[in-house]
C-alpha cells in the first residue's frame, strides 16, 4: 500500500530505440569553395542576427552561403517549408540550422538538421542551453543521436545587438569544429 501522500509522476512519452542512429557526416576539409546553407526561423531576431554575421565569417574563409528561412511549422505553409529544407539539403555542401529557443523551433530545427544529414552532408542544430536536452532526445528519437548540437545561452531574444554579435563570435569555431571544418 502506497502513502496517500506520495504522488508517482510518469514520464508520457516512450524510451527511443536503443541504437547507435545513423552516421553524422562532417565535412573534414576548408570552407573555402563550399556552399554552406544557413537555416533562419522568421520568428527569432537573434537568430537571424547571428546568422548572418556567421554568413560574413564563411565569406572572408572563402565560402558561399545559401539562406533560407523558414517560419511555419504545420499545415500546407509548413509543408512548403520542409520541401524548401530538402530542395535546399541539395544544393549545399553541409548546412547550419537554427535556432531551437522554443519547443517547437527546437523540434522543426532538429528535423530540418536531420534532413541534410539524409541527404549525407554534414548539419548542425543550434540550439539554447534551456532546450539542449530536448533537442538531444528528439534527435535520438528519430534516429539521430549522433547530430551535432551547438548549445548557444538561454535566453537570445531579449538580448542588445553587440551582445548577441559577442556570441556569434564566441560560438563561431565551436561550430566550424563541430562540422569538421578544416583550417
């Protein structure tokens, strides 16, 4: 007999499949001469801001950057942002995809990381420190928990302009690591 005072709570989701998941790809060479894709969300201005002043890095290292931008999750309009996500997963040599700072941002960011990965080219998800864990499990989930995941601090939104470029400057090479860039 259990305590009246004992409540168990239980987790209402299932375990992910106990596998190794599937290969994460990385680039192990330069960027210079790459097509390197950057995955925007129209609803995070700081991500878009960090972005794009990682799009300026790529450029100085010789590369070329093709940004999208995505801002629908559901129905027909977030149907046409996933075929937009594979078209581009085609065109690029490994792309960068953010920014998980929301449940649903986070859950779309990992998917659309993991579209590149099938399509066999090197992907990174960024996403907050309060949504690693999420965007962790729903990558193992879906048979990814290889992904590379690059955890910016929580929260970006509300942060000024020059602080939020300190932290694309700070994060930038972890990122290119996480890839595999070369020097």
């Amino acid at each position: 007999m259990t305590n009246a005072s004992t409540i168990a709570i239980r987790l209402p989701t299932t375990r992910p499949p106990e596998t190794d998941g599937a290969p994460a790809f990385t680039l192990d060479a330069p960027v210079a001469g790459k097509v390197v894709g950057l995955r925007t969300d129209l609803a995070w201005r700081s991500w878009r801001l960090i972005a794009s002043k990682w799009a300026e890095n790529l450029h100085v290292a010789g590369a070329t950057t093709l940004e999208i931008e995505t801002g629908a999750q559901v129905g027909k309009e977030g149907h046409d942002d996933r075929e937009t996500v594979n078209e581009w997963s085609e065109k690029v040599d490994f792309g960068i995809v953010g920014l998980g700072t929301c449940g649903s941002c986070t859950s779309f960011s990992v998917y659309d990381a993991v579209t590149l990965e099938e399509h066999k080219k090197p992907s990174l998800v960024v996403v907050c420190s309060e949504f690693e864990t999420h965007a962790r499990n729903m990558a193992r989930f879906i048979g990814h928990s290889n992904l590379k995941v690059l955890v910016l601090p929580y929260p970006l939104e509300a942060r000024p302009e020059d602080e939020l470029l300190q932290i694309a400057e700070e994060y930038y090479p972890q990122a290119l690591e996480l890839l595999g860039v070369q020097a």
